[in-house]
C-alpha cells in the first residue's frame, strides 16, 4: 500500500491516551464502525488497519475489538476470530448503546439473564453478522399480539 493511503486513513484516526484505542473519526456506519474510502469503495477501517498491519486476513473469520470500542481501529486491540467467539466475547457487552455496559433489564424492566434470553443473529447489508439480544417474555407477548392481530383480519 502507498504511503499516501496510509497517511490519508491516519488523518482520521485520534489517539485516546488513556485507552490507548485509535479511533476513527471519520466516516461511520449506523452501528459506529469507522468506514474508509479506499479506490472510492467503502471499507471497514478496523478491517483496513488489520490487514495493513498484520499483512492479510483470515478467510472464514471476522474482527473482534478487544476493547470493545467499535470505532477502534487499533490493530493491538482487533483479533481475528470466529463468528461465534466475536459473539461469545461480545454477550456481557450488548445493549444499551454504551459499549461496556451491560444491559440487565430490557426496556420494559424484565431480567435480561438466564432462561430470558434470546440472542438473533442478523446479517447486514454488508455481509457482516450482528448479534441482537432480546427478552424472551417481550418476544413472547408481541408474537401473541401479532398472532391475534393476524387472525382478526
């Protein structure tokens, strides 16, 4: 890669001196991953900061922050594992729109633990998986509501 490549994708980039995360300031999907422009297509800046600094990407596997910050780009904090372990890793962190805070309750007060809940898997439009978690008894009660919605038509 060019030296210009390299010098225009860390003009985006602002270190945190405290976490030590490199994050992206420029350009972000709706979930807050840093996109950058290479040949006027769109990739992810974590994925771009793995490969140019590690060399290449295994087939098969996804980037996981370490750190949990999504808009880090980092390569000290991405490891390039599994579908399921970025999942497994990720569980304590879902929620509430802050990284690192785990959500107890879902937003109508219900326990978000044990036999409650349910974890879906989505792809995105790019391809990638995202994990969403849900209440049990939440998905319940709309799917009754859905069901006799539907049958009163």
């Amino acid at each position: 890669m060019s030296k210009n490549i390299i010098q225009r994708f860390m003009k985006h980039v602002r270190i945190d001196p405290i976490t030590e995360c490199w994050e992206w300031i420029g350009s972000k999907d709706r979930d807050g991953y840093g996109i950058f422009f290479l040949n006027s297509k769109p990739v992810f800046a974590h994925r771009f900061s793995y490969i140019h600094f590690y060399g290449s990407f295994p087939d098969g596997l996804v980037t996981d922050h370490v750190c949990r910050n999504r808009c880090c780009v980092n390569p000290l904090h991405l490891d390039a594992v599994t579908v399921e372990e970025n999942n497994r890793r990720a569980l304590p962190f879902y929620g509430n729109g802050k990284l690192g805070t785990p959500r107890t309750k879902c937003k109508h007060g219900h326990d978000l633990s044990g036999d409650n809940v349910l974890v879906h898997h989505d792809r995105t439009k790019r391809g990638t998986v995202r994990q969403r978690v849900r209440c049990k008894l939440c998905e319940h009660s709309r799917d009754k509501n859905r069901y006799r919605t539907k049958k009163s038509i």
